[in-house]
C-alpha cells in the first residue's frame, strides 16, 4: 500500500517520494517554526509525535512560484515544535520527481 500526502487539491505519493530521497544526503535545513501556520490544515495524529525520529530528513517538493512545500515529516514538525527543536534536515526533490510523485 503506498502512503500518501493531501494538500488541498494536491496529492504526493509519499512512498514514491521516499524511494528517490533514499539514500541522498539532506540538501538544506529548515526552521520548523516556519511551518506552524500550516499544521492547522494538516491532519496530525498526537499519538504519533512522541515516536518520530527527528534524524530522518523531511521531504520537500518544489512548488512553481511558491517554493519548496514539505510532502513527508508533518509528525516530526510538530515534535519539533513541541521540544522546541529549531531545525529539521530535509531532502528537496526535483521538479521531475515531483511531478512524478504527484501523478504516481
């Protein structure tokens, strides 16, 4: 079964996405603090928080004209903010493997 990501009208497949980030070193940090205003919008199971770990990088996809939109680690987000951690590691797709992710 592939997991999957909904934002509004878009949807990732995450395990897609996952098997390109696989193996890759994390391109960039982020400030999960950045992201608070969207976990409103974003179904987070509380129990899952507190069994994330956050050494594994999120995965972005770049978004045209938006910038880049994090499609995998909601759950390690909101522990992050939760401790009070200031940055997560993530791996960015590139607009090739977005666009496949979407459409797989």
């Amino acid at each position: 079964m592939n997991e999957s990501f909904h934002f509004l009208a878009w949807s990732w497949n995450v395990t897609m996405a996952k098997s390109y980030a696989t193996g890759r070193k994390p391109t960039g940090r982020l400030a999960p603090d950045a992201w608070r205003g969207y976990l409103g919008a974003i179904r987070i199971e509380d129990a899952r928080i507190g069994a994330v770990d956050l050494s594994v990088p999120l995965i972005a996809v770049p978004i045209p004209d938006a910038g880049p939109f994090i499609i995998d680690g909601w759950h390690r987000i909101a522990c992050a903010l939760r401790d009070g951690v200031s940055e997560l590691q993530v791996v960015l797709l590139t607009a090739e493997e977005e666009y496949a992710c979407r459409r797989g």
